[in-house]
C-alpha cells in the first residue's frame, strides 16, 4: 500500500493534488503525465488510496474505514506492447459491473499514450458517461498521443522529477553495498527519475560505458576502437551527449550546477575551457548523428568510425 508519505518531494504535485481534494474537485479522469522511471505508478497508486478513503484529509488517508481497510476494486491495465481495444473492452466491461467492497472501483492503465485509436476511441465512450463509481487514472510519457477528447474530460497532472540529492538519498538508503562513485553516476543521469536511477546503478553496461566515455573525451580519439566498449553503443553515445551538453551548458552559464554529470565537474570545466561553443556544438551533433546512424542500421564501426575523425578534428583535449 502505497501512501504519499512514500513519495519524495513533488511538492508541485502534491500541493495540486491536495488543491483539488480540498477544493472537492474530483473528476471521473486523471492523466499522470511524466517521464519514464519517473513513479508514475507510485503517485497513481497513492491517489487510488486516497480516492477509497472515505475521510482523506489532504493527501492522508484516515487508515480505518471501510475505504481503507476494506476490499478496494483497483483494476491496472499493464501490457508489454501498445494497449489494444480488446484490452479496453475487457476494462469496459469490467465497468458495467457493480462494485461491491468499496462504493468506488478505480481503474488504472499505465502507458495508456500506447493505446491504439481504435482502444482511445473504445476508452472515450466510457470516459464520456462513466458509471458513477468508476475512476481512471491514465499514466502517460506524452499527454499528446491521447487524443482530445480524452483529455478534456481528465484532469492533467504533470508528476515532475525529484531533485538530484533526492535520487541521492534514496539509492544510498536502498543500496548499502554500492560504491559512492555509482551511487553518484547514477544519480546524475537518471535526470531526476528515481526508477531509472534504481535500474542504471547496478547496470554494469552503464557503468562501463560512462567510464568508456569519459575516457573518450579525455584522451585521443584515435585510440577509441568500438570492439573495446563493453556495454551497448547507444547507451554510450547518449553519455557521451550528455558531456557534451554539460560543456555547453558550463560555458554559456560559468556555473556547474545545472550539469548532469556534477561527479566529474572539474573534467566537464577544463575540457569546456580548452574548446569554443562551436567546436562543443559540432561535437554534440556529431554524437548525436552517429546514434542515428546506428539506429538505421549503419555498422557501428563506420558510424563510430567516422565521429572519431570528427571529434579529433574538432576538439582540443591536451
Ligand atoms: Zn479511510
């Protein structure tokens, strides 16, 4: 059981949510909106609480009616591929159902941005004359795949990230026996998504390309052979963005605490000072591209190939 005392930070969330409820402001349709690894689930279970509570004050739930210790009809539509209309119409007609524990049945489907038209469409005749009883929270990454007339009838709720030092302290609580050095990498590229966090720190792929990585930017490129990468080039290239960005980012603001890698600030600083915003520019490009290469199926030694000639081109790492 999930409660938003479980849940760190989202005071923007959290205030909205609590707005809403204090204001009686319940509607039929709830859209989290966030990104992957973000806790979407947690925060859709935690109002799916709040919503079978019978006296929730603010985001508490009272723990002891007949809301809270009784039978909950909570019905999670969870697929490994797009949401189908077959999907939806066993939702539906689980709907057409009289609840019978709880005076409410709440229905949750996550991904929903991967439901067909054809399953929107199926999904919006009920959104658009629920059952009295009925609640559906749809967790998304982009509210824009849902069509309109979904979202109108749905209050949007974008969910937000944590900060950096909360990502911190969780993955420290979670994972005694990490080092520091992964506890902070994985803290810096989760971007504030402590799911993502939680899979990158004991992804070994990750850890050996970050290191892969940081080497690349630091010595010749010329020695860089994709046959040495231990982890998945996409993952690597997408590091390799990231430093990039962070040297963009250190020299347009002369301050590095915007930077997703802060671990290695002192690399990101004297490799941004050593290079013009044109040169970091075309080598962010130049990552970027090879990823793309690779996702249409170039080799990876061409693709990888041929951002090494651009970068020693370009950057100044001595
Ligand atoms: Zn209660």
């Amino acid at each position: 059981m999930t409660g938003f005392d479980d849940i760190k930070g989202r005071k923007p969330l959290k205030n909205q949510l609590k707005k809403l409820i204090d204001k009686g402001r319940i509607s039929h349709g709830y859209i989290f909106e966030g990104p992957k690894g973000s806790g979407k689930k947690l925060i859709a279970d935690a109002f799916a609480e709040l919503l079978f509570c019978y006296n929730q004050k603010g985001l508490e739930t009272c723990k002891t009616c007949k809301g809270c210790t009784g039978y909950k009809e909570k019905y999670v539509l969870e697929t490994e591929k797009s949401i189908s209309v077959d999907d939806i119409r066993s939702l539906v007609a689980d709907t057409e159902l009289m609840p019978f524990g709880n005076n409410r049945k709440i229905y949750i489907i996550h991904d929903a941005d991967t439901m067909t038209d054809q399953a929107q469409n199926a999904f919006l005749k009920t959104l658009e004359e629920p059952p009295p009883y009925a609640f559906f929270m749809l967790t998304v990454t982009n509210s824009e795949q849902i069509i309109d007339t979904i979202r109108s009838r749905c209050i949007i709720l974008y969910t937000g990230v944590n900060t950096k030092q909360e990502v911190l302290e969780y993955l420290e609580q979670n994972n005694p026996d990490a080092d520091t050095k992964s506890i902070y990498a994985a803290a810096c590229f989760a971007e504030g998504c402590i799911g993502r966090a939680a899979g990158l720190i004991n992804d070994q792929s990750f850890i050996q390309c970050r290191k892969t990585a940081v080497d690349y930017i630091t010595k010749s490129q010329q020695d860089f052979d994709i046959k040495d990468l231990k982890g998945d080039v996409l993952v690597f290239l997408e590091i390799l963005q990231s430093l990039f960005r962070d040297m963009l980012v250190y020299k347009a603001t002369n301050d590095s605490s915007n930077l997703i890698n802060t671990d290695i600030s002192d690399i990101i600083k004297r490799t941004a000072e050593r290079n013009s915003s044109k040169s970091l520019l075309i080598a962010f490009n130049s990552a970027m591209k090879a990823s793309e290469y690779i996702k249409d199926n170039v080799s990876q030694s061409i693709a990888i190939g041929t951002l090494n000639i651009e970068l020693m081109e370009e950057l100044n790492i001595w």
